[in-house]
C-alpha cells in the first residue's frame, strides 16, 4: 500500500436532477468512488469526498415542461430523491451539494469573471441550430443526426457514443431537433468560447506523456483520440433561461453553459464543507499535496479530461487531476439502459423492493463492473452471485464460526493452543489480505478488490473444512480451540476488510462478534491475534439471505412489461400500398356475416373451419385464427367477408371466401367486425 499524498480530494460526478439515479450510475460512478473513499479513511487518510447535484441546463427546462411544473420543482423533486437514496445505499459523501446553491452560483460566476478579465475566452457570433417550432435555440443533446465520423445515425450534437468522437451539433448530417423533431434552421447568436486548441500542447504533455503508464486505458485511448483529432474552441454560454447568468455585459438572456458549470460544483460544495466543519477548503484545491481523484462515467471523460483540467489551468493556483478512473457502460439484460425508455433498474426502486439488502447491490454492481469495457447486468447473475458467493461463501463461513463457537464454548473465544504448520499457514495467509485488497483498490481495480475479499471468506471456508471440528470435538477435542480462534480472527479481519464494499454488512458483521469498531488494517496485516481470549461474541444472525427465484422472476416480468410498453410506443404502421381506381375498388364484394360454428383444422396450429351465415347462404372458410382463437371464442361474432374471392381449396377444405382481420398494438390478430346491428348478406361499402 502506497498512499502517500497529504490530502485528498475525491469527486463524484454530479448526477443530474431530471430523473432518479440507476444501476448504470452507481456501477459507473458512485459505487467504486465510495468504496476508494471508505478505503482511504480506513488508512486515516485525509479525504474529502465531494459531490452534489447538477441542476442547470435544458434538460431541466424541458421536464419541467412537460410535466407541467417549474424547473425548481424538478430539481427540488429528484435532488430529494437522489440524496436520500444515496443515504440509504450508504455512499458516504461527505458533503453533497447543489449548483442552485448561493455559494455555486458565486463560484461559478466567480471563476467565468475572472477568465473572462484575463483574456481566456474568445467572443464570436456563430450560427447555432434553432428550433423554430420550440422557439428556442438547441442545447447540443438535443439534437440527433448521422455522425460525421462514423455514419451513426443517432449521434448527439455534442458526442457520438458509438466511436467515442466530441461534436459540435452543426457537424451532424442530417440534424433533427428532439424536442419537436423538426429539422432545425441555423441563427446568428454571440457567444464566449473557452479556445481548447491553446491548451492542446498542456494535454498532450500532462496526459499523453505523463499519465501513459498509469491510466486506465479506455480513458487515455479516449483522450488521445480528441487531441489526435486536434481540440476546438467550445462554447461555455448558452441561449437559455434557465441556469447561471453570465456575469458580464452583453449577456443579457445567456447563462453559463452546464459543462462550464457543473464541474466548478466541486469546489463550491467542497467550500460549503470546510465551512460546515471548521476547515480551510484551498488545500483540497490548490496545494501540492493533495491528490485530485474524479470518478466519473465513460460519457464524462472529455470534461473532466480535457475541458475541466483546461478550466483549473486557465484558473491559476489550482491542481490538477491525478487519476480520472471513468469506467464503460452498464448494459440491462443485454440491452443498452435508457431513461427515456424507463429501461433501467432505478435505486429508489431496488431500495423499496429489496429491504436490508442495499450491499448484495454494491457487490454485485462491484464485481460485475465495466471497468475497461461495457458490461451487463442481469437479474439471474444478481441472484448467482448473492446465492452463491454472498450467502453460500461469506455468510456461510461467519455462521460456521459463530453457530460453532456458542456450542462448544458457549460464545467466548477460545484460547488458542499449539499452532501446527497448517494452523500458520492460514494465519501467515490472512496477514497478506489487507495489502492485496489496498492495492487493487489503489490501482482502481475495484472488480479484483471484491474477489479478493471473497478470497478471504473462502480461506475461512476452507480452514474449517480442512480441519472439520465437528470432528475433531469427538476424538481429539483438545485441538478445537486453537481452530476456532483462528475462524474467530479470520471473521474479525473480514469484517473490517470488507467495510468499504459492504459498509452495512460490516456494521452488523460487527454486532456479531460484539466488536464496537473496525480493526486497522494495519492491525489484521501484523497481529495474529484480533479478537482477544475470552471475548464473548454476539449470537448467530444471517448476515445475507437467499434471494427466491420469484424475486428475480417478478423483477424480469417488471422489465418484459416495459419492453412491451415500449414497442407499443414505438411501433411503426406499415407502408400504404400503391393507389387504386374507385374502379378497382368496386370489384370486391364485402358483406356482413355471422360466424355459425367452427372447429379446428385436423394437423393444424393455426386454422380454423368457420361456418359463416351470409343471409341467403352459409359459406365454409378456413382463417388462420386459431392460435388467437378457440372455437368458442367466435361462434356469434358479425364478421366482414370478402365474399367474391375465388374458391381455395386448404388442407382439404374448400374456403369460399376470407374474414377481414386487422392487428392490435401488441401484434395480437383483432377481427374487422361490424356492428351488431348490422344484418347478414348486406354489402358494406
């Protein structure tokens, strides 16, 4: 373990407030930040960790207006409902802000002025996409076209997310507003611009160069990529009415754009911290010895990369990042997660529909996490992993120690005796764990950290199946003692080890044992012997549950409505076909019937033989209705025939004419009936 900076500051991307947090978030972001931060403090380090939310921009003023509220009453809504759920999954900020905040404001505002005093923007008038029908100019993610680079078809203005490529919203091909769908038009407009190509050099020297051996390589690969494809001047205002006003003359009805702000939110909530506890917040900021750490999301890299590092370089004084871990994307059953889509698992969900098991979702989202690469997340792996590692591993060697230690020594420690060699073998091994796990935390490689925790349950695991004292009590129960107090401090490290994955587990890990705090980790790499002789522990308790398979089959049945509800929504009418004459029309015969009887075709799935009533005359017709269906169902129903189709002979079964039929939004075949009153053998027209 190598910790060495004096400080350190840690960010967790500022989600944004016009929708609640999901899976893809917590894998991406918040999950891992906690778990680095919780490590840290369990080092006594000095940390602060940051974040808050991001309650500017469009977005905002969009949901707003369609649900039919303020903007406020959006971010009041989701930054409630964020927080609280971030409380409740036990991420441990230690200040959680919001960029509607008095102080956000007067940093954000603070920090543009000064750039601006010092000559780091450029003014220009540009053209920018304008939705005449919306009646206001388009914010880049609100626009979608054929990406210049990759020929995407549904790229953003601002990014394409299948090649990765930074955009400007007026390089896409064939550009279409998301608010009305029109097509928009380009208008005159003045804007300040932050000129990125000056800070390329800064770029390629601080990353290219600096971090090319200790960054993620999906991060420097993305970074390498924008600069290779040479940086552009962006603009940090916006035609909005809703947002910071740019604090300078000639900005009347613009605000600061969300990207310019919402990273400056780090260091106002880190302001709204220190005052809160008494501390000065320009160490965490600006002196040498602190190490900057952003956790952000794949779609987060080029600001807090390129554009927020430019920010802090153009700003003087201020450090810069010293690892930027983004992770990729998490995937839903196999499909990309949407919000607009509702296809996500959301956490203020989860939270209510899985009650005390707030940490099998912090561990399954942690050992499945798109570190380097997207991954998916799916309902059965949820359930394998909390079964058969959670519960059959973890929770399975803590039972054994503890349900063991109550029957042979009524729940105090026993001494230990003498250690054989597998007995120190298990102890030197344990010593190791700390520094195994520490160091793929510190490396970011969070995913190996929770399987080396398991690791640590599996030696447990193993030691008591070696040595068996269920046995050994009978013939030789002189040895039981010395096994039972190294399971007993093998349960003890593990429950502070496993702390920063599993803060809630570990908390009641600890109830158990009857420990009131966590080890040092130092403590578990150096002493054999944590829990002293006779300690009485707590009573057993299951420490993880098993999750049912109707859990898992309710929650896929969730998602199955939601992918029905969505190709209803999405469900596009078929092409008309080419024109007819009023004189072609006229050659069918359409009359009313009445279905009299029917049965199935023998050796068939999908036929049914209808007897059809048409007033002078009872027709058999075969349709291919029967998996729709029973015989039951239509006999009675007033059916429009097409009487004058010629005569088709069906697995051995004249049909003498063919029923009208018609689909529903779910592809279910629905009859063309007319109304009852309508009288069998009359002709519609």
């Amino acid at each position: 373990m190598a910790l060495k900076a004096k400080r350190y500051t840690v960010t967790a991307a500022l989600p944004y407030t016009n929708g609640p947090i999901h899976i893809g978030h917590l894998a991406g972001v918040y999950v891992p930040a906690d778990i680095y931060v919780r490590y840290l403090r369990a080092q006594n380090k000095d940390v602060a960790f940051i974040c808050g939310s991001d309650e500017h921009g469009v977005a905002i003023s969009i949901r707003a207006k369609k649900d039919g509220v303020t903007p406020k009453e959006i971010i009041d809504k989701y930054d409630t409902m964020i927080r609280t759920s971030f409380q409740q999954l036990g991420i441990s900020f230690d200040n959680y802000s919001r960029t509607s905040a008095a102080i956000h404001h007067e940093t954000a505002g603070n920090f543009f002025r000064q750039m601006h005093q010092d000559g780091k923007f450029i003014e220009q008038t540009t053209e920018q996409l304008y939705d005449e029908e919306a009646k206001q100019y388009l914010a880049d993610r609100f626009v979608t076209g054929t990406c210049p680079k990759c020929d995407h078809p549904e790229a953003y203005g601002d990014q394409c997310e299948n090649c990765g490529s930074s955009l400007n919203a007026t390089d896409l091909i064939q550009p279409k507003s998301t608010l009305s769908g029109s097509v928009p038009t380009l208008k005159a407009t003045k804007h300040w611009f932050l000129p990125l190509d000056q800070y390329e050099g800064f770029i390629k020297e601080w990353i290219l160069e600096g971090h090319k051996n200790d960054w993620k390589p999906n991060v420097y690969g993305q970074v390498k990529s924008w600069v290779d494809d040479g940086l552009k001047p962006r603009a940090v205002t916006r035609d909005l009415d809703w947002g910071i006003p740019v604090p300078v003359e000639g900005a009347d009805g613009k605000v600061l754009y969300v990207w310019f702000d919402a990273p400056i939110g780090y260091i106002s909530s880190t302001k709204e911290w220190a005052a809160r506890v008494g501390k000065d917040w320009e160490p965490y900021w600006k002196d040498e010895g602190t190490e900057l750490v952003h956790f952000i999301g794949k779609d987060n890299i080029v600001f807090h990369c390129i554009i927020f590092p430019a920010i802090l370089k153009a700003g003087k004084e201020y450090i810069l990042p010293e690892n930027v871990p983004a992770n990729e994307f998490l995937n839903l059953e196999g499909n990309k997660i949407s919000t607009s889509k509702n296809w996500a698992v959301w956490l203020h969900e989860y939270l209510e529909e899985f009650p005390g098991q707030e940490d099998v979702l912090r561990y399954v989202l942690t050992a499945n996490a798109p570190e380097t690469k997207d991954n998916d997340f799916t309902w059965k792996d949820f359930q394998t992993r909390n079964n058969s590692e959670l519960v059959a591993i973890f929770g399975n060697f803590i039972n054994r120690a503890v349900v063991l230690t109550h029957k042979y020594y009524e729940g105090d420690v026993p001494s230990c005796g003498e250690i054989l060699a597998q007995d120190q073998a298990v102890l030197d091994e344990l010593k190791l764990f700390p520094k195994r796990v520490g160091d793929s935390i510190e490396k970011y490689r969070f995913r190996e950290a929770s399987q080396e925790l398991l690791n640590l349950a599996r030696l447990g695991n193993k030691y008591l199946a070696d040595e068996e004292p269920w046995k050994r009590i009978k013939d030789t129960p002189e040895r039981v003692p010395t096994i039972m107090h190294i399971a007993l401090q093998i349960a003890a490290a593990l429950s502070s080890i496993c702390e920063p994955f599993l803060p809630q587990s570990a908390k009641k890990l600890r109830t158990i044992l009857n420990i009131d705090s966590p080890f040092s980790w130092q403590a578990i790499a150096e002493e054999s012997s944590l829990i002293p002789v006779g300690h009485t522990i707590g009573k057993q308790q299951l420490l993880f549950e098993k999750i049912e398979d109707a859990t898992i089959e309710a929650q896929l049945a969730k998602l199955e409505k939601t992918k029905v509800a969505n190709e209803k929504e999405t469900k596009s009418l078929p092409p008309q076909k080419e024109l007819i004459s009023f004189e072609d029309f006229t050659k069918l015969d359409l009359r009313v019937g009445t279905i009299t009887a029917a049965e199935k075709v023998k050796k068939t799935k999908k036929l049914l033989q209808l007897q059809v009533d048409l007033g002078d005359e009872v027709r058999a017709i075969v349709s291919g209705i029967a998996e729709t269906f029973t015989p039951e169902e239509v006999v009675g129903k007033k059916v429009t025939v097409l009487t004058n189709l010629a005569t088709r002979k069906i697995r051995g079964v004249e049909s003498q004419g063919m029923l009208l039929m018609s689909e529903d939004t779910e592809g279910n075949i629905v009859m063309v009936s007319p109304d009852q009153g309508a009288e069998n053998g009359f002709p519609i027209a």
